[in-house]
C-alpha cells in the first residue's frame, strides 16, 4: 500500500538488463478520496502533489540485514537496556558484532553474538552512558557488522540513550519529570509550497533552539527523513502522526480505516523508530474521538504501537472534545487543542475543563497539543485585549499585539497550573499555505494563514519574543538557574 507522504520502494531487479538502460516512470496524483487516510475532510493545509521528498537509488548485497530496529531502554540514572532485531536476507552470518562509538571517536562497548537468529529480539545492559536529552543531545554511533564468510556487512547508526515514558500524570525523560516546550511547524518558505530543503529546515531549527522549544509536533503527518536527522543532533523530541486531521468517523471505524492505519503506523515505526528525538506516536487530530467508533480506532492502534514499538514509546492523539472525549483512556498521554478565546469562549474557561479532564483521569499526563492565534504582520493595536466569551466568535483581533498578549496569557496560565499540564504546543512557528481563506484580512497574502510566530520569509513578530521569554523562564526553572 502507497501511503501519502511516507517513503516507498520498488525493486527494479526484474527490470534489469546487462548493457541496456532503463526509464523511470512515476505517476503521482495528489487527489483526495473518501477511503483514505488523509481523506476529503483534509482542508487544514495545503495538500501538493508531484515529488516533494528525496528520490534514491540503492544497491544492496545479496547476503544483508534489513529491518533493523534499535530501542535504549532506561533502567537506572545512567543505565539502559539495549534492544535490537534484524531480518537477515541471504545466508546466516557466521557471526555478528555490537560496537558502540562514543561522538569523541572513542571505542565504548563492542560485544560478539555467536549465535545469529533472524527476527529474534538481542538486548545488552550498558551502564555509565551520557544520556541524550534536548539540553545535552549526545549522539553514540552504533556499528552492527555481519561477517558472511569473510564479508563483512555493516549497519550504522547515530543514536542515543533515551526513552521518554510516563508515570501516573508526569511525562518522564530518563526517569526524570519533564516539561514540554513544544511548537508546531509546517513545511514552506517564501512561495515554494512544501518544497523547504535540509539546509532551510537547519536554520528554523537552529532558530527553534533559540526560542528554547524542546519539543516539536510535526503538523499533521510523516516528515522528510533529514527532519529527524537534524532533530536526533540537535535536540529537540518529536511527536510523529499519522495525517488522520478531522477524519471521517465512519471510516476510521471501519475495517479499512484500521487497516489503513495501522500500515501507517506500522510505517513509521519501521521507518522513524530508530531516531533518538522521536519520543512519542500521535494517531491523528481532531476527528470524533466522542464517538464510540473512532474510540474502537484508538484502542486498536493503541495495541498495536505498544506491540510493534516493543513497549518503548507512549501514545497519544489530538483532541478537542475535552472531558467529553471516549478515548482518552487508551492511550498514554491526553493531548488537548485549545484555542479558547479564539475559536470559542474565553481564556477563563481552560483551568475548570482541565481539571474535570484530570478528574476523570487522574493518572494520565496532559498536553496542550494547540494553542496559538492568527495575525497579521505589522498590524498593531495598543490597546490590544483578551476577547470574551462572545467576541471571540463574533469579532478577531489580527494584530501582532493581540497575538502577542493571547500566547503571553494562556502560557503563563498553563505553567502556573502544571500539575494539570505537562507540555504545551504552539500553533504555529511559521505562517503556512491553506486551502482555507477563514482567519484573515483583506490585506493579509490570500490563502497564507497568519497563526506563525515568523511569517513565510521568516520575519520575526511580536509574539516570537514573548514565546521565547517564556519558555526561557520554564527552562531555567527546569534546570534549576
């Protein structure tokens, strides 16, 4: 199954002739379908068609491991336990070696299997490792070699020591509370569409540290490959979704809706699992999670994440149904859209609806998910305020100051009420293409939607700065300066 947005592969052996070129032919179409995962509710973003990611051509020997899969489970303040599989593709190796490199070029571990089974599950206990955090993202390289009578065959890997779990309503790196300071970000710069490259996603990154962020929400589906490369070096954790945005309920309901799903889940975890920064699955936004039939579609994909993820990684999905969403208590952490003041009510709204939610479910952490507003660049208002509970649905405020106060006010309310919130995601770092014209100006680019903090040509406004203060206060307590 092809699936939008994913990587895929075709082997052309049996089109391959000695001295005889061959074409390569792709046919894209970039229609949306009802039985399909992203489906023709998807209007959130601009959808493109074409080739928008890396094309590649590989060889591969005939004697191989494929499919290897990696985790670093944590035991004890340094400790971890290191899984690994494979599928072996040819002969059996004679033998197989683990060696671990430390970023210095220092040898840290190398360890021998003498007995080689494929698919079986191989785990080593490693202590005193240098933990990969957001703050400290120190990455090992990995090497696991084949010897096929005297060949040698070699995976590598850059990877650290981390895993991201959970513990009654805290999230937990490395054993240890810990808050998340997260953006979301689309793809696109200037009027290219999607087409940002490796060294434009380098420098928003580069500025996301800036803004003291440690967490990024990729919005709403599978990224380039580089994306995670420069997260995994850089250090920021990822949340990584399969593009169910508002997807038709009786679909994913159904037996083919949990099938589609479930090949995308299966191939992003094939395909992302071995990244340090990949810290957490999401199984879509928004879609009707007060329905008994989507909750079905959460408690599936739930199963089976923690089975085909060996237990690593917890698991989430966006809501916006509050306390009378069905499906919370299949996953592992409850992440909620909130755009109150904004799309509807009032900022005082928010602190009674979280805390009915951590009533009903006392032992699950909670993250803001959404939260954000639209402006326009250069429009100011001093006398800029919080809407009502009605105004807010009758009249938008677009200016950079509005923006500005609302982010300044509802993070503040969040951090001042972290024992019912454990993260929060602002919507958006960048402006980004819509199909949508609903939250604009006149004057604002049509079809360019205003919720980023920087606008597509990465002009800063006002709201960036009050973002950054304020993830640079919660860092700092965090670290105890």
């Amino acid at each position: 199954m092809l699936l939008a947005l994913s990587p895929f592969e075709i082997k052309l052996n049996p089109y391959l002739k000695a001295n005889s070129p061959i074409q390569i032919t792709v046919l894209t179409d970039n229609r949306l379908t009802e039985r399909a995962i992203p489906d023709t509710y998807c209007n959130g973003w601009r959808l493109y068609g074409g080739i928008i990611r890396p094309v590649l051509l590989c060889y591969r020997p005939k004697n191989r491991l494929e499919h290897v899969t990696i985790r670093t489970f944590h035991i004890q303040e340094n400790t971890f336990d290191l899984a690994f599989s494979f599928k072996q593709i040819g002969k059996t190796p004679d033998h197989l070696s683990l060696e671990i490199i430390t970023p210095e070029g220092q040898p840290f571990i190398r360890h021998t299997f003498k007995s080689i089974i494929s698919d079986s599950l191989y785990k080593i206990r490693i202590h005193n490792t240098h933990p990969w955090t957001p703050e400290t993202p120190y990455l090992y390289q990995i090497k696991l070699i084949a010897n096929f009578d005297g060949n040698l065959f070699t995976k590598e890997f850059k990877k650290g020591f981390m895993q991201v779990t959970t513990s009654k309503n805290n999230i937990l790196l490395n054993g240890k509370p810990y808050y998340l300071r997260g953006i979301s970000t689309h793809e696109g710069v200037d009027n290219k569409g999607p087409l940002s490259n490796k060294q434009e996603k380098l420098a928003d990154f580069i500025d996301l540290k800036r803004l003291n962020v440690n967490f990024l929400r990729v919005p709403h589906y599978p990224q380039p490959e580089y994306v995670y490369t420069l997260c995994d070096s850089l250090g920021i954790l990822v949340m990584d979704e399969i593009p169910a945005w508002k997807t038709s309920p009786r679909f994913l309901g159904s037996r083919d809706g949990k099938s589609f799903a479930t090949e995308y889940l299966s191939k992003m975890i094939t395909t992302h699992g071995n990244y340090t920064s990949v810290a957490l699955w999401s199984f879509g936004n928004e879609f009707h999670s007060f329905r008994s039939n989507v909750s079905n579609y959460i408690k599936h994909l739930s199963a089976y994440a923690k089975q085909a993820d060996l237990h690593f990684r917890p698991s989430t999905y966006c809501s916006y149904f509050y306390h009378y969403d069905k499906a919370y208590e299949y996953v592992d952490i409850i992440s909620v859209n909130e755009y109150f003041g904004w799309h509807i009510g009032d900022l005082e709204m928010l602190i009674p609806i979280l805390k009915k939610i951590q009533k009903k479910w006392p032992d699950k952490p909670l993250i803001i998910s959404e939260v954000g507003c639209s402006s326009q660049m250069g429009l100011r208002n001093a006398k800029a305020k919080l809407a009502g509970k009605i105004t807010s649905m009758l009249k938008k405020d677009y200016s950079e100051d509005h923006q500005a106060l609302y982010l300044r006010s509802h993070l503040t309310t969040l951090w001042d009420n972290r024992d019912l919130c454990q993260g929060t995601v602002v919507w958006n770092y960048t402006d980004y293409h819509t199909p949508r014209k609903k939250y604009q100006t006149k004057e604002m680019p049509p079809w360019i939607s205003g919720f980023g903090l920087v606008n597509l040509q990465r002009k800063k406004k006002l709201a960036y700065w009050e973002v950054q203060k304020m993830y640079g206060k919660i860092k700092d307590f965090d670290l105890g300066e």
